[in-house]
C-alpha cells in the first residue's frame, strides 16, 4: 500500500477525526451516545452513507454539472441515508425507533457532505471510497468511547448487559443521571479532544 | 463536452432525480411487507405489555413470530364499537390473519369531531379473568403520543399501561415510554365514569384514584397525554357503563 493511501485511511481515524479535530457531527455524537448499541449502529450506518455516497459521486465527479454540485451530493447523499432508514427499519426495527429522528439526519452531517466537498469531488474513486469510510470510523470510534462511558455510569450496563455488580449498588452505588443525559456527553467529548490536544502539541493554538 | 451548460445541467439534474427515485421506490415495495409485520408485531406487544403479559424488554427479545402467537393465544375476542358502544364487527384473531385497527390517527380525529367512530376493543383472557386493552392517541409535544390501556374485568380499574411517542424530548416528555414507573403508576387507578375528567395527570400529588403525578420537566407532553386519555376514555365510556 503507497504512503498516500495509509495516510488517507489513518488520518481521519485519530490526527484528524472529524469529531475532535474538525468538530463535525458534534449533534448526533450527542444524542445517539446514551447506549452502545444505538452507538454502534449510528457508527455503521455513518460509516456506510460516507463511503458509498464518496465511491458514487467519485465515479460521478467528471460528469456533474459545477453549478448544480451541491443538489447532486445531496440527492446521492439523501438516496443512501433513505435506503439506510428502510432497510433498518425492515430488519432491526426496535433499533430504528431508538435512533429515530436521527438516521434521517445522517444528511445533515457535516463529515458526510464535508468529505464530498474537500475530497471525492477531487479524487480517484477507491481513494475516495477509503476517505469516506475512514471518516466513519473516525466518527464511530469517539461515539463508541463516548457511550461506553456514558452507558457504564449511566446505567451501569455495557451493551444492555450489567456489568456493575448488585453487591455495589447494595453497598450504596448509584447510577449517575447527568451522564445520561446530552450536556454530558459534551463534557465527555470536551475531555477527549482536552486528551488529544495534549499528545498532539500541533493542533494548540499559539 | 460542455459540462456546464443550461441544456446539460437540466438534462443531468432530471436524469438523477428520476434514477435515484426510481431505486428508492424499488427498495421501498420490496421492504415493506417485512416492515409492516416489525410495525404490527410492535404494536401487539405494547398490548401484550399494557395487559402486563410480558415486559417491554421480553417482547423485544422474543421475535415478531412469537409476539403473534402470544397475541393469538392470550386473546379471547376482538371487535370494533361505535361512539355508541355498539359493536360493529369483529376482528380477526387468527395468528396467521390478525387483525388491528391501525388507523388512531383517523379515528382520533373522528372522535373530536363527533363523528362515527370505529374504536377497537381487545379483549384479552389471563388467569381465567378478562383483561379490556383499549388504544389512545393524541397530540404530544412534538408530535404523536399513543398507548394503550388495559382495565380488569370491573370495567374502571387499570392493570396497566403502555405508550409510545414519535419525537418527544429524550429523557423528559420520552419518560412516558421510558420510565416504567411513570406508567406503573396507572395500576389500581380506577377511571371515574361518573365524572369528568374521566382520568387526568396532574401537577404534584395525585390525590384521587382517578388522578396520576405528570413528569417533571414534560408539562406539555403530560398535558397531550392526559388529553388522549381523557378524550379516548370519554369515547369509549358509553360502552364500559353498559358493561
């Protein structure tokens, strides 16, 4: 694999993930955390829209009409989260209701209309399908370790499974209601991008 | 060539729209019956739940197939009354056919305006006493809520209660779907027939058997809920004082 190719995959993952470094899809990240299932479908289905929508207009680029681009990105993007949402909603329907509102509003994601912009609309098509995917996982990793902590001290359960014991709860332990809930989600993501900024000295204002 | 031009643009633009939409309505048919069924299997288990036959969670994890047999050989009758607590006709019970009144939203509306409404009755049997589930819908916050009621064979006394809501605000108004011990709360409260309202939620301590606590910080949701409720209970009084 060449060097352009690694660094167009690892990038989004960590130096520039769309959510601490670019601060994109901060929303959803917010809402759809309480849990690690619904965490976790979100990440897949983000992962999902981002790479198929790059692969699609990539193919497309040479042929869109400079003026209209943005309609046809988001025709593209709109057909994939639609097909998302149905066949979510044919095949894990109690999932669907859970993440609700917020799978139509993949569109509305910054990353997945972002990448289009900066990178699909300029590049070959396998290089763009792997940005596209990459940002999902970038994406996906901060919600997962976002809802991990969020469903340990929120409800003390990981994957809907306790894993806090009922000895503990006995001996006094109680469930922390603020994590449950969005603000601190954002505290949570504030100290993950507090932690990033930390290892990597570039990304701190002078 | 010209990729810029008013011809092509058009061209393309209208080329994409009718592919894209040609795909979307292809997956759409191809799908539905299956999503139909995860609808149907849903709303059979929030009866299921509302009768306190299983929890919420049981029926999630026993599968759409399961949720229908549990339906077919819990319930005794099913039929469909008019504003007047007639009964109009009876509803498929059979678990390969079953049948539900789907349509809240019409007869929601049909309700307050006065008109003839086709309200369902599902009539369930467990320990050898009969179990009334009757539906309610109404305007929430942010859109729908709805659920459903289960009376014991008095006729006034809940066993319980289920809802369910389109887009409330997590962790407030969603409590009513969320919180179990907001809905435990109906268990052992009695509609009041004879008064009106015939059942309210109400701001800090609930005083009356008729009478449960709203959620804190969902004042609207607990109002369009209390709303549903009464309303849907005021249609389908004159059939339980007949009973």
């Amino acid at each position: 694999m060449n060097a352009n190719l690694k660094e167009t995959i690892l990038n989004p993952i960590f130096k520039g993930n769309p959510i601490t470094v670019l601060v994109l899809g901060i929303c959803s990240s917010l809402a759809v955390t309480v849990e690690m299932k619904g965490a976790l479908v979100m990440a897949l289905s983000v992962i999902i829209v981002t790479g198929v929508s790059s692969l699609i207009l990539s193919l497309l680029r040479n042929t869109i009409p400079n003026r209209v681009r943005i309609i046809v990105q988001l025709v593209v993007v709109a057909m994939m989260v639609i097909l998302v949402d149905q066949v979510l909603k044919a095949f894990a329907y109690s999932i669907d209701k859970q993440l609700s509102v917020y799978i139509g509003l993949i569109i509305t994601n910054c990353i997945v209309m972002g990448r289009i912009e900066a990178f699909a609309l300029g590049n070959k098509p396998i290089p763009s399908l792997l940005d596209g995917l990459a940002n999902g996982v970038g994406y996906g990793l901060i919600l997962i370790v976002v809802a991990f902590f969020r469903e340990l001290f929120g409800s003390g359960t990981l994957f809907g499974v306790q894993v806090i014991p009922n000895a503990l709860y006995e001996a006094g332990y109680v469930n922390n209601g603020l994590v449950i809930l969005p603000p601190m989600a954002l505290i949570l993501i504030g100290v993950i991008i507090w932690i990033q900024r930390g290892i990597q000295k570039d990304l701190q204002e002078k | 060539m010209n990729t810029n031009s008013n011809v092509y643009t058009v061209i393309y633009s209208t080329l994409i729209v009718v592919l894209v939409a040609a795909l979307l309505a292809f997956v759409a048919m191809t799908l539905k019956p299956r999503q139909d069924a995860n609808i149907k299997a849903e709303t059979i288990s929030q009866m299921l739940c509302a009768a306190q036959f299983y929890t919420k969670d049981e029926c999630s994890a026993m599968g759409n197939d399961k949720v229908l047999e549990a339906y077919a050989s819990n319930i005794r009758r099913a039929f469909l009354i008019d504003e007047k607590g007639d009964s109009l006709r009876a509803l498929n019970t059979d678990v390969k056919n079953i049948e539900l009144q789907d349509g809240l939203k019409a007869q929601n509306a049909a309700i307050r305006k006065g008109k003839s409404a086709q309200l369902p009755v599902y009539i369930f049997g467990k320990d050898g006493r009969e179990i009334t589930v009757i539906p309610c819908y109404g305007a929430g916050l942010w859109g729908p809520v709805w659920g459903y009621l289960a009376f014991a064979d008095d006729a006034k006394t809940f066993v319980g209660a289920y809802f369910d809501h389109e887009s409330e605000t997590p962790g407030l108004g969603a409590k009513i779907k969320d919180d179990p011990d907001f809905r435990a709360q109906f268990v052992g409260k009695q509609a009041d027939w004879a008064s009106s309202p015939v059942f309210a939620i109400v701001k800090g301590g609930a005083a009356k058997a008729s009478e449960i606590d709203a959620i804190t910080g969902a004042t609207m949701t607990s109002k369009g809920l209390g709303t549903a409720v009464n309303t849907w209970l005021e249609a389908y009084k004159p059939y339980f004082q007949k009973k």
